[in-house]
C-alpha cells in the first residue's frame, strides 16, 4: 500500500474566488505577524485561526477531504464504513516568496495530515519534504481492527511540488518540511488534521480502533 495520496481537485469558480478572498483577509489581518521562520511566513493554527474547515468558503473542500481520505485509507484495504473521519484542525498557511517555508516538525495530536495547494509558483522551491522513518508510522494508526495484514516500504524521504488545486495526504506522525520558496507570488496552501474514530454506537472490536467520541468519559466533569 501507498504511503502518500495525491489527488488533482477542480474546484468550482466560485469556490477557489471565495477561498482566495478568505486567504487575502486572513493575510491583511496578520500580514504584522509573520514568523521570522525561513523568511517568514504564517499559519492559522499559531495565530488562533486553525477551525477554517468550519468556514462556509471551505465547505466544497471538506467534502473533497472526505472523499480522498477515505479513498487513501481504502488502499490499505480499510472497510471505511466502520470508520467516521473528523478535522479537528484546520487552517491557512501563507509562506512568503521571498524564502518562506516551514521548519520540520510532525502532528502527534493527529492521525492523517492534509494539505491542498491553493496558490503557488512552480519550479521555485516550496516542495514538501515528507520523512518516512524504519518504524513505520502506519502502524500506529487506528485501522488494524479492520485490516488482516498490513506491509510496507521504507524510504528515506518523498518531495511533493506544490502544485496548484493538488490534495497531498499522508500519515500525521511522519516528520515533514516546506523548504524555502522563492516566487512571484505568496504560496497558499491549506491543512487539516485529521482524526479516525469508530462509528458512533460501533460494536466492533474497540481494542485497537479509537473509539467514538460520544462513547467518551470525562473525568474532569466539565
């Protein structure tokens, strides 16, 4: 099975304007704080905006989110009835084409990581750098109940472009990185943080899935 997923995406007209303009406010709002980070860039999940899936703007997004990761997960043979898939994250990220990118780093609240390319010039750096590790992360995710066997391949490292209206998915736990870019234009992209849980009432064995959240105890009572 894939470790990476890509998909090409034709947004609506109306869709890519409405996520542009969300992009050009988000940036005119915080364009004083830009991270001094490779050049500089921002984020949406350092400056308080990380729940953009819940913007109407991303709605045609969130459902093509859906889509492919359910298509992703179905490459490792997973029976994605018995799974729900939630964005406990999401939000804008603007590197500047002046050297902007983002340092290396991972997403242990997650299990699959998102991003789609809205924006950006090619061949001028600004790729992906994903890092795939001999203890392969796949295994942590919570699919085993629903899967017989599971192998995989090791590889150092795979580099996406970022291509414009591309979905890129792939395992939150791998360590990844923008390197710098350097165009004409700011490059857009958009991430979610995606979490796989059992259906809501799920019978199913709940040794090693993640359970509902509705099935949930909270011990602090509030």
């Amino acid at each position: 099975p894939t470790v990476m997923y890509t998909a090409d995406l034709e947004p609506p007209e109306e869709v890519s304007s409405g996520m542009f303009e969300y992009f050009k406010k988000y940036y005119a709002r915080n364009r004083n704080v830009y991270r001094q980070n490779r050049g500089g860039n921002i984020t949406g999940d350092v400056t308080g905006d990380f729940q953009i899936a819940s913007k109407q703007q991303f709605f045609w997004l969130n459902n093509q989110v859906l889509h492919h990761c359910y298509q992703y997960l179905s490459e490792f043979g997973v029976d994605t009835n018995l799974v729900n898939l939630y964005s406990s994250k999401s939000w804008p990220v603007i590197c500047d084409n002046n050297g902007g990118g983002v340092e290396k780093h991972n997403h242990p609240n997650s299990h699959l990581s998102v991003v789609f390319y809205l924006q950006s010039d090619m061949g001028v750096g600004g790729d992906l750098i994903v890092y795939i590790d001999d203890n392969h992360p796949t295994r942590t995710l919570p699919i085993c109940t629903f899967i017989p066997q599971m192998n995989f391949l090791s590889i150092d490292y795979s580099a996406f472009k970022p291509i414009v209206n591309q979905l890129v998915i792939f395992p939150s736990r791998l360590w990844h990185e923008v390197i710098e870019y350097h165009g004409n234009m700011q490059r857009y992209s958009v991430t979610y943080d995606i979490l796989i849980t059992h259906k809501k009432g799920s019978l199913e064995d709940n040794e090693m899935g993640f359970i509902h959240p509705d099935s949930w105890v909270n011990l602090n009572g509030d």
